[in-house]
C-alpha cells in the first residue's frame, strides 16, 4: 500500500493542486463574504428608524461592495474569454 | 485515410455525446438555483442553456485533441473514438436514470482508453497521465469544493444572523443568478470545446483537414447548439438529486455552493489542471450541507454517487472496449453502424423506463423520498429543515 502511495505521490502535481486550493478558498470566502456584507447592509438599510447618517452608510456600503462583486465577475468573464 | 462514411458516423455520434453532456451536467449550474426558489425550474434551465450556448462561441483555445496525454495520439483511429463516445453515451444516459451526477470527462475519457485498450494494449494507454491527469484531480476536487463551501456557509450563516430574513433570501438568491449564470458560461466554454475537439480531430484524422487547422465554425455552431439543447430538454432526474438529495438548500447553501464551484472550476482552469464540474459542483453542495448548524447531509445518497464516480472509468472503458471489439469483428464501417444502433435502441430502452417514474419541473422540487423518487430505494436520514425563512 505505501508503495502505491509512493509511485503515485510523485505523479500527482501537489504543489499545483495546493495553488489551486489556496486560490479558490481565498476568492471563493472573499466572494461570500463581501456579498454577505452587502446583503447585512441593505438590511440595515431598510430598517425602519434608522438614523439617516446610519442609512447613507449602508447604502455607501451596499454600492462599494456591489462594485466590488460586479468587478469580480467582470472579472470571470474576462477570464472566460481570455484564457 | 478518407472515409466519409466513418467520418459522418463520428460526427454524428459525437453531437449525441454532446447532447448527453448538456442534459447530464444541467444540474451542475442550476440545481441550487431551482431548489431554493431562486429561479423557476424552466426559466433556470433555459438561462443555463442560453449561456452554454454563448460559452461554447466564446473561446476556442481549448487543445483539439481528446484525452491528449491519457492515451497515444498517434494510435487513435475513427473507430477508437467512435467506440469511445459510444461507452460515454451509454454511462451517460445510465447514470442519469439513476439520477446520479457522475462526469462526462471522466465518461469519455473511460470510453476512449478502453477502446485504445481493445484497439492497441495497455502500452498505448499513458498511465502517468491518467493518474495526474484525471485519478488525482477527481479525488481532490470534491474534497476542496466540500471544504471551502463548509467555510464559506459557516461565515454567511454567521454574518447574517441578524439581518431580517426577507432581504437575506432576496439578496442570495439574487447573489445565485448571477453564480449559476457564469457557472452555466463557464460549463459552455469547456465542455462544447471538449466534442469540438473529437470532430476537429476526426476531421483531421479523416484527411479533411490538416494537421494545424482552425476548428471550422458549422462545428462550433453544431456543439454550440447540441449542448444547449441538452441542457434545456434533460436533467430534471439529477437536479432532483443535486439539489434536494444532497441535503436541503437554503438560499444562503445555494449561493455560497455555486460560487464556490464557479471559482474552484475558473481557479483550477487558470493552472492548467481542470477539474470536473460535476465532481467540483456536488462537493460544493455537500460542504454548503456541513457548513449549516446541524450538519444536515445525506450522506447515503453522497456515498452511492461516490460509488458512481469510482465506476465511472471501468464501466465506461468496459463499454467503450466491448464497442470496439464488435466493431473490428463485424467490419468498422458496418460495426459502427451496428453499435451506433445498439446505443440508440439503449438510450431508448433507458428513456421509456424513466417514464415510469417521471421527474420534470413540476415534481423536481418535491420532498425527497416522495413521489416519482430517482433515488427512492436509498434509505435516507432525514434532514431537518434550514432555519432561513424563504421569501
């Protein structure tokens, strides 16, 4: 068995799948998190009685991380396209 | 060689593998999408189809060459890869009978290398290659969707705990569109290019066009519209599956599972080292299913399509094998015809028993274990119901 695993380890590219997990795990969150971000701002947002200092600071946020997503996927399609 | 006849069969047998491909991997993009509500289960399937469409005229730098590294290139002939397409089409179609999301790469990549086995021994078959090159990547890609999905669901659940519900289900399943979108753009780009490159390639290997030559565009448009229209019409059986088997999706799952395997798949695209969209699209669910405060995953139903995907090689070399070696008793150009009819009289045997249980729009978001049930001889845990109110 640990033969197996030997032969095989030095046919399988660890370093590029380690790139690929690090890449992913980094942009996949990033992604998450930032839209999760902007769906709590908007909520905060909408609440009813909120401050108007406080409402212009989420909708500030909800544009900023908006830009953001929109950048990324722009992004994507670029990818797409140019690979 | 020239051989029109052989080549017009390979032709044609390939914009049917293409077809299989679009109705088998419609889940990969749309099935959290469906399940959550973002989407009406024929609108997200025709947005899925449109965009495959688009991906497949968006690029064409994809190498014209099947299974380039797997087997030798120098000893593929037209009944190889014919007989290779036939034992992907019929693992295809089988395993979306059973509502199993099982890769149509590895499929074809089964079929080819059984049928080079048949055609040319083992010494033709490139082992290394097959272990860095599909063996590798298809056991690590689901473990990595699975892992970065769990995190990311965890942080979205966390973040959003005290946002009012409404606007979190608005926002996700917004979010989802868009992810399903470039999911379905993405699929579109690499799996049209995969059947482009086998008809490039036996249009080369036919002498109808040299060694160097640009994909001609009747191709692109004929895989173009060949996975389009699979995606639109098939699927529903492992959208059910994807989408509600698995575990149960809530809008803020669904999302956090879909851009998790746009960019797992992008990512790994960028390296040169491109994974599976099912294998990547089926961890993603199951880590959006961990990633909730119960852990609530099916595994059982995940084990059998593990199961599947661990007989995805053999069984579709086996048929890809035994494809071929009909063809080279009967004669190629008499035997492709032969198995050409033997997979469509399957496809047909397989199409009228799924009309038994028949799943589409209507029921593929009924309760799991219901009615019209691909899986239902799988025992199943019960999964509680995700706290996330949908809107």
């Amino acid at each position: 068995m640990s033969a197996v695993v030997v032969a095989a380890s030095g046919l399988i590219k660890w370093g590029l799948l380690g790139k690929i997990l690090v890449l992913s795990a980094g942009i996949s969150v990033g992604l998450v998190v930032l839209f999760t971000l902007a769906v709590n701002s908007l909520s905060a947002y909408r609440r009813e009685g909120a401050a108007a200092l406080s409402r212009t600071m989420n909708a500030a946020a909800v544009a900023l991380t908006s830009v953001a997503i929109v950048a990324t996927l722009v992004w994507g399609m670029y990818y797409i396209i140019h690979k | 060689m020239h051989n029109s006849f052989l080549l017009v069969l390979v032709v044609l047998i390939a914009v049917g593998f293409d077809f299989t491909n679009g109705f088998h991997d419609t889940a990969n993009s749309v099935a959290p999408t469906i399940a959550t509500g973002a989407m009406k289960p024929r609108t997200a399937v025709l947005m899925s189809s449109t965009l495959n469409i688009v991906g497949a005229f968006l690029s064409l730098k994809v190498a014209a060459t099947i299974a380039s590294g797997i087997v030798s290139q120098t000893s593929i002939i037209l009944p190889v890869v014919f007989a290779g397409l036939t034992g992907a089409i019929i693992w295809n179609v089988a395993t979306w009978y059973l509502g199993i999301p099982s890769s149509s790469s590895h499929a074809l990549i089964g079929g080819v290398v059984g049928a080079m086995l048949a055609h040319a021994g083992g010494h033709a078959v490139e082992w290394s290659g097959l272990v860095s090159k599909v063996l590798a990547p298809a056991t690590a890609s689901p473990i990595f969707a699975l892992v970065i999905a769990a995190i990311a669901t965890t942080l979205s659940r966390r973040l959003t705990q005290k946002s009012d519900s409404t606007t979190k289900s608005w926002g996700m399943r917004t979010g989802q569109i868009g992810s399903s979108a470039l999911l379905s753009i993405a699929h579109g780009t690499n799996d049209a290019q995969k059947t482009m490159g086998i008809v490039t390639l036996a249009l080369v290997a036919n002498g109808t066009l040299a060694d160097n030559a640009a994909t001609p565009k009747w191709v692109v448009v004929m895989c173009g519209v060949g996975i389009g229209l699979g995606t639109y019409l098939g699927g529903w059986r492992i959208i059910r599956t994807m989408g509600q088997g698995f575990t149960k999706l809530s809008p803020t799952q669904g999302f956090a599972a879909q851009v998790t395997s746009s960019v797992v798949i992008l990512s790994s695209s960028h390296f040169g080292m491109p994974l599976s969209t099912t294998h990547v699209a089926a961890g993603s669910i199951l880590g959006s299913g961990v990633g909730t405060k119960k852990r609530t995953v099916r595994w059982a139903v995940a084990g059998r399509v593990a199961v599947a995907w661990l007989l995805t090689l053999p069984a579709a070399g086996a048929c890809g094998a035994l494809s071929f070696l009909i063809e080279r008793l009967v004669g190629f150009s008499f035997g492709q015809v032969l198995t050409g009819l033997i997979t469509i009289g399957f496809c047909a045997v397989i199409f009228k028993l799924s009309r038994r249980d028949r799943i589409n729009a209507e029921n593929v978001n009924d309760e799991w274990g219901g009615h019209s049930e691909a899986l239902e001889h799988v025992k199943t845990t019960p999964v509680v119901e995700p706290t996330e109110v949908s809107a």
